[in-house]
C-alpha cells in the first residue's frame, strides 16, 4: 500500500493500525480547506520559483477536479486515504503526475492540517455568532411584543420583584451579547496562519509565509513555527465559548421548562415546537428547552476532553493533536442546532400575560417599596425594612390583607397602602437598567443599537 510515508519502511502497515489512526471519517469535511490551503501554496511554491508555470496549472487544475468530485461525493477514496490531506494529495499526483508530486514541497501535514482547521474555526465561529445574533432578534422581537406585561422576579426561587417581562427577556439577551463578543475575540486569536512552519522548523526552500497568509486571508502569519504546528488554543477557546453559549442555552430552557407547566403555565408552546406523549394523551412536553438543558454536559465534555489532550502534550506536533477535531466539529454543529431549535421555540410560543400579571400581583412583591416610601420621609432604611418586616409577619399569621395593616399603620397610612396595587411596583423601578417601563424603553434603544453594531462585527 502507498502510504505518504513508504520509502522508509519495510512492509505495508498493519490494519489495526490503520483502523486506530484513521481521521478520515471525521477530517473529509475540511476538504475545502485542504484544496484553499493547498492553491495558496502552490502559488507560493511558483513564487518560490520552484513550480514552473505548466506545473502551476496542472495542480491547480487537479485541485479544481479533487474538490468537484468532493463536493458533488464522486470523489472514491483510497484505503491508504489515512485522512483529508493523504487523500487529496493522492489524487492531485493521479491527476496531475509529476507535477502533484511537487505539492507537498517544503510542507507538512502538521502545519497543513492547523492550516485547515483554523480556516475552518474562522467560518464556524462566524456562523455560530451569527445564529447567536439570531436568538437575540428573537428575545428582542418577543420583548417588544411583551409592551407592558410583567411576572414576577425571582431570587432562590421565591417571588422577589415584579419585573416587566422585556427586561427579562433582555437579560437572556445580553448574556448572548457577551457571547458574540467572545465568538469575535477568539476568530480574531484564529485569524493567524501556521503554513510554512513545515513539519516544525520552516524550511530551507525559497517560501514566503506571510505573503501565503494574505493569499489565505488570514490576517497575519505566525511568529514561531514550532508554536505554529502545537497551538491549538484556538479550538480550547473555540470550544468554551460554545459551552459557555450552551450554559446560557440551559438555563433559558429550564426557565421555559418551568414557565410551561400547569402550575406557573407563563408560556404555551406552539405545537410544531413541543412533542407529545406516546402514552399520555394530555401530554404537551418541551423536549427542545430540555435538549437545550441537556446537550450543555456534552458541550462542556468537549471542552474539558480537548484541555485534557492538550495538558502535558510536548513540542511540537504530536498525534495526539488529531483528537482535536471531533469535539470540535460536534459541540459547533450541537450548538447550532440548538440555537436553531430555539430561536424558533420562543418565537412561536404564547406569552400567558394573565398568568404572569396575577403571579406578581401579591401585595408581598411591594414590601421593598413600602419601605423606600419610609425612606423619603426620613426614617433610616433598616427602621423601615423592620416595620414593613413586621407587618408582613402580621399578614401571614393572621391570614389578614396586607393593605389594611399598612392603612391602618401610624407611619404608613392610604397612601403608602396604594402602592401595594396591583402594577404599581414595577413601575417604580426607575434607575438605569432596572425594570420599570422608562428604563426598559431605554434598555431596549440600547440593546437594539448593539444588535446592529454586532450584525455588522458578524460579517464572515
Ligand atoms: N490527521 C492528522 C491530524 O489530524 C494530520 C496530521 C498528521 N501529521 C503527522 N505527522 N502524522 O492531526
């Protein structure tokens, strides 16, 4: 068999071997970066003046055949297509003879393969911040609908502040903000090109890697080719901050796993959104929003893998570094999928503005307001936080309406009882980037405006 490798050794290799070492089933899908990878170095190879010109076209145009019998899957691979790089090499030398034997000049597979998988992390990390921008239209669009309705706010899970429902929306919102922030950061960290490093040392050949990395539209090239063939920092980043996308994923999914049962019933699922039950009839269940809770072990399991493979690991290219990819390709394809699934779950779904509006009419959610009422009229915060405390304890125990103790209380009186009714409090809530109407007309300015700058940040 002819591997890359077979001048130097005996006998063909074993099939365990092969059956261990193989990438090809995971690395053909970089075959677009394989056959860019490889134009942008025969152009360097001619600059080089080590292809003359008939051999410059000859490649060139076996590269072209390669990546159409890729791209339409005529393409027949070889058992000793180890990976994407053997294979397209293999049949560049079928098609091309002589002149495919020159391909591989001054280049190895360790700073071809960091060469494509950068140039595919750059495009993914772009999609991803993309479909991200997707979900937060989605919020936005919901948040705009929600106008004035407002839920309650929780802290530990116990009824804290009534809030309006955009603000919160907005929260999820913001956190996907700074998500996109980090998908650019880190496509900035990739935009780096390793060709040219060789298999770890450069070369003695006449080649030129930063002219190779503006031929790539890479950004710049790399300073040292030792590092340039070991970094695979990109894809740790890469895979952070896609689990991190997952985490924020999560916890907007338990929230509509929550928000979707009988009991708080805020939200309806539309039907093309949510399964049902094969053996329930009732059952409306929102798989999405706990798949989008699930899928995050997984993301965070990527990450941790790659981190753990990278520990240790000495200069400079190592086999190890071929484990890289599998995570990679799975947390960005999970991740897309699920921003998809939901983007859509939210957009379709039905705000219970009724249920929302008598969860946070309790006249408890007003107590901090009651106390700040004390405020302004000069009795020290923890004076008031004791009496209104009290009252609400008299309330509880007496199953009495907490209006009527306010009312009737000496400090207190109608006027402060009024502020228990129902819609008052929220609209308190008047300080930069709190939860009252004014402040969340402004946050929504700003959230807009942020979308837009971001849109265009995205732009592959
Ligand atoms: N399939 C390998 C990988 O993904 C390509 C590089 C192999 N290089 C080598 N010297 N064995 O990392």
């Amino acid at each position: 068999m002819a591997t890359l490798w077979h001048g130097r050794f005996d006998g063909d290799p074993a099939d365990d071997l092969l059956a261990f070492t193989v990438s090809l089933p995971f690395d053909r899908r970089l075959f677009r970066e394989d056959i860019a990878g490889s134009r942008a170095h025969v152009r360097g190879l001619a600059r080089g003046g080590l292809l003359a010109d008939d051999e410059v076209s000859a490649v060139l145009g076996a590269l072209d055949t390669v990546e159409s019998e890729m791209a339409e899957d005529r393409f027949t691979f070889a058992v000793s297509d180890e990976d994407i790089h053997t294979a397209v090499e293999r049949r560049v030398t079928e098609l091309a003879g002589a002149a495919g034997a020159k391909l591989h000049t001054g280049r190895s597979r360790n700073d071809q393969v960091a060469t494509d998988l950068r140039l595919w992390t750059k495009s993914a990390l772009t999609d991803v911040a993309q479909r991200t921008l997707d979900l937060q239209r989605a919020l936005l669009t919901l948040a705009e609908r929600a106008d004035d309705a407002y839920l309650p706010g929780y802290t530990h899970m116990q009824q804290a502040q009534p809030v309006l429902l955009a603000h919160h929306l907005l929260a999820h919102g913001w956190a996907l903000a700074r998500d996109v922030d980090r998908l650019l950061a880190t496509r900035a960290r990739t935009d780096v090109s390793p060709l040219g490093a060789g298999a770890l040392a450069g070369s003695s050949l006449p080649l030129d890697p930063v002219a190779t990395a503006a031929d790539l539209g890479f950004a710049r090239a790399f300073d040292n080719s030792l590092d340039a063939v070991s970094d695979r920092d990109f894809v740790a980043e890469a895979l952070f901050d896609v689990a991190l996308i997952g985490v924020h994923l999560s916890r907007i999914g338990e929230e509509v796993v929550l928000w979707s049962t009988d009991e708080i019933g805020f939200l309806a699922l539309d039907d093309a959104y949510a399964t049902g039950s094969s053996m329930l009839p009732q059952k409306k269940n929102p798989d999405i929003a706990e798949l989008a809770r699930a899928k995050t072990g997984r993301l965070v399991g990527n990450l941790t893998a790659l981190l753990v493979t990278l520990k240790g690991l000495p200069l400079a290219y190592n086999r190890d570094l071929q484990e890289d990819k599998e995570p990679l390709f799975d947390s960005v394809e999970q991740v897309a999928l699920a921003l998809g699934a939901l983007t859509g779950m939210l957009t379709t779904a039905t705000v219970r503005r009724d249920r929302m509006r008598a969860a946070a009419d309790s006249p408890y959610a007003a107590a901090v307001d009651l106390a700040e009422w004390l405020v302004e009229r000069g009795i020290p915060f923890r004076d008031a936080h004791a009496v209104v405390g009290g009252l609400v304890r008299d309330a509880l125990r007496t199953g009495g309406g907490l209006a009527d103790l306010v009312a009737a209380h000496p400090a207190l009186g109608s006027e402060a009882a009024a502020l228990l009714a129902p819609g008052v409090a929220v609209s308190r809530r008047t300080t930069w980037g709190g939860a009252g109407p004014a402040a969340v007309a402004a946050q929504l300015e700003r959230f807009r405006d942020r979308l837009e700058v971001d849109a265009g940040r995205c732009a592959p």
